[in-house]
C-alpha cells in the first residue's frame, strides 16, 4: 500500500482535468478548493497528533515505572521505524525529528501532502539524554519561541512559562531544491533523521541548541518555507492533568513523603531564609542529606518538586509551632500552582505563596493555617504539613 500512495494524487489530477476539459469547470477554482483540502487535511493531523502527545506526556508516569516523572515527551524517532528513540543528543539541547507515531498510540497520520510530521522537544522535557538533567514540575520553562509568517513573535519572550516545550511541524510538499528519496522506513526520506530534515523542514535552523530557540511559521504557498506547526506549552499538559484524580494522589503522596522524609528534622539547607529564637526556614534539604537512594523514584520526584517547598524546624528539641492547631516539631509547606499572571523566573517568595503562608514565613509566625490537601478547585492555593 505505501508504494500505491505516490500514484494517487497523479490520479486525482489527471480526473479533475478531464473534467475541466469535458465540463468547463473553472481551474482557478478547483486549484483552489484544492489547497484549502490540503491546509484543513493539514490542521486535523496537527491537531489530533497534539492532543496524543499531551495525553503522552500527562500519564509518563504511570505507563513508565522506571522513570516515573509527570510531565516527559518520547524523543523523536531518527531512524524512521515510528518508534522513539531511547536517547536524543545532549542534556542540554533539544532534539529534533520525525514524529514517533507507534510511541504516542497513533496511526501514521499524513499532512495534506502526503507527509510524515516531524517533531522537536525541549532539553528538559525529552525522556531520555536530557530530562533528567533538570526539575520537571509544572513551572519548567519551556525552549522554544515562536514567529509566525509574518515575522512577528507567537511567544512572550520574557514569559519562561509561555515558550513551547515541543514543536509539531506539517512539512508540505518538496520546495525548490528539496530531494525527498522514497525511503526505506516508514516515511519519505533518507535515514537517519539527521540526513533527511535539511529536505523537510525550514522553520528553524536544524542544529539543535541551548534555550531559548526559535521556529518560523510558514505558509502553504511561500517558496522558502512551507512547514505548518503547532506548539505545547507546559500548561496545556498540566492544566488538564490539574483536574484529574491521578494528580491529586501524586500531589497528596509528595506531601506525606516529604514530610516523612524530614521526621528526623535534619538541619535547614545554609542560607537560612529566615530565622529566630523559636524556629528557622528555608528551603529542602537535598536528596542525599535525608538519605534518598539516587535514581530511585524517591529521589527523582525530590529534585523534579523541591523548588516548591520551604521548611521549617524548631532551634529547641521541643515544638514550638502550631499547624492547623496541632503541635509540631516542624513543618512543609508547598506552593500552589502560579496565580494567573505570576512568572515564577527565581526564588521570591510572593512569587510562590499566597496569604496566609505568605505572611506567617515573613514574619516568622510560630502559627500556621493551611490545605493538607490538593484540590483540583483551588489549584493555587498552599498546603501545608506537620512534622510532630
């Protein structure tokens, strides 16, 4: 059937023309009805391959046991067998390639010419040769930025959050100088992926690099660049993950299991935040201070959502703070997700914590109120837990 393929469209032509000739009908017409069959052929597949690897990459966790961290994208196949591979170039980098469609649970959907889509995912969120390197939670930034046809930016540029982690790309027909060989994979063009971009994508660069980079929006009938793309942004992976029961049990468990990690009150991580007669707070204590095996899922889900806790213990071998009404010796508390129009780019503390954790870490209050539980409803509110 993939041989069959390449004949259809000669096919099509060759009947709508003798239809032209036999029936009068108008060429411009049908050249256009043609071209909007292909850029809506186009948006279905972008749009329905987006919506596959957001739910990818909602449920990385619980389809992947031995790298159990919300939030992951597959790397990209390069070898042209649907397939990700299982590492993509540097920690640093993002890497770029055809879509591994057998990964994500998709058919081989095609553009509206014909193509296979190719597919680009930033340093951090790539599952294999980079995601490790940095926290995945829901405020990683994201790499890649955005311009459409007309040049102007799609992106904020001074908004981490709003940058793309993952670059869908529709690459149109051949453009001028372009070889697309039949291939010996599943897709056009040559192997590996490396060989064959140069002749299926212009939107960027092709050299995969540090953040922040840049891909350029093209148009169906532009002789330079052609490729119609589709970002994903962090938020529009967590925001659905926020409503379900799944996060709700992970945030609840990270809670208990920080807390239970501290029970022996180890000392607060140098610099201090904050400090007085009774107690001191600042940050978590790393992972192998409270005794986290490396590379255990204990230890991995510490590093990906330390950011978000501070924590407190009393200077004195008895409690001295108040959680809830309950006596403890010490206590977490963990920021909620961002409030609408907060950038969280470094470690201000408004920029995390609302009322009243806000002020009672300020003010270094011995009396804390709070949630002890995640709620979908009030994604941004803080919780707070008792260290007895």
């Amino acid at each position: 059937m993939r041989r069959q393929r390449g004949f259809v469209l000669p096919l099509l032509l060759a009947v709508l023309f003798t239809g032209v000739l036999l029936f009068g009908i108008d060429a411009t017409d049908l050249r256009q009805d043609l071209d909007r069959a292909r850029v809506e052929q186009t948006r279905r597949t972008l749009a329905e391959v987006r919506q596959a690897l957001i739910a990818y990459s909602m449920t990385y966790d619980v389809t992947h046991a031995s790298n159990p961290r919300v939030g992951l994208m597959p790397c990209p196949d390069m070898d042209n067998d649907g397939v990700a591979d299982l590492s993509c170039g540097a920690a640093t980098d993002f890497a770029i390639g055809r879509l591994p469609y057998h990964t994500i649970g998709v058919p081989r959907l095609l553009d509206g010419d014909g193509e296979c889509l190719w597919y680009a995912v930033a340093a951090n969120t790539k599952a294999a040769g980079g995601g490790g390197a940095t926290p995945m939670n829901w405020d990683a930034a994201g790499q890649f930025k955005l311009t459409n046809h007309a040049g102007a930016p799609q992106t904020d540029p001074g908004n981490p959050h709003d940058m793309a982690i993952a670059v869908l790309i529709a690459p149109g027909r051949p453009l001028a100088g372009q070889q697309r060989t039949a291939g010996s994979g599943i897709c056009n063009g040559a192997d590996p992926a490396s060989a064959a971009i140069a002749a299926f994508v212009e939107a960027n660069n092709l050299s995969p690099t540090a953040p922040p980079d840049v891909f350029h929006e093209g148009h169906t009938l532009d002789g330079n660049n052609n490729d119609a793309l589709v970002l994903i942004r962090r938020d529009d992976v967590f925001q659905p993950l926020r409503r379900s029961q799944h996060f709700k049990s992970f945030i609840d468990s990270l809670l208990a299991a920080e807390a239970l990690h501290l029970a022996g009150l180890p000392a607060v991580p140098t610099p201090v935040l904050g400090s007085s007669a009774a107690y001191e707070w600042g940050t978590l204590p790393d992972a192998a201070t409270l005794g986290l095996t490396a590379d255990t899922a204990a230890y991995v889900t510490h590093n990906d959502w330390r950011e978000m806790f501070r924590y407190a213990r009393c200077v004195g071998a008895t409690p001295c703070l108040a959680v809830n009404g309950a006596a403890c010796a010490g206590l977490i508390v963990f920021a909620g997700d961002r409030v609408p129009g907060v950038v969280r780019d470094g470690p201000a503390l408004d920029k995390y914590f609302e009322e009243p954790t806000l002020t009672a870490l300020t003010t270094m209050s011995t009396v804390f109120f709070g949630a002890t539980e995640w709620s979908a409803v009030a994604p941004t509110t803080d919780l707070v837990a008792c260290i007895p």
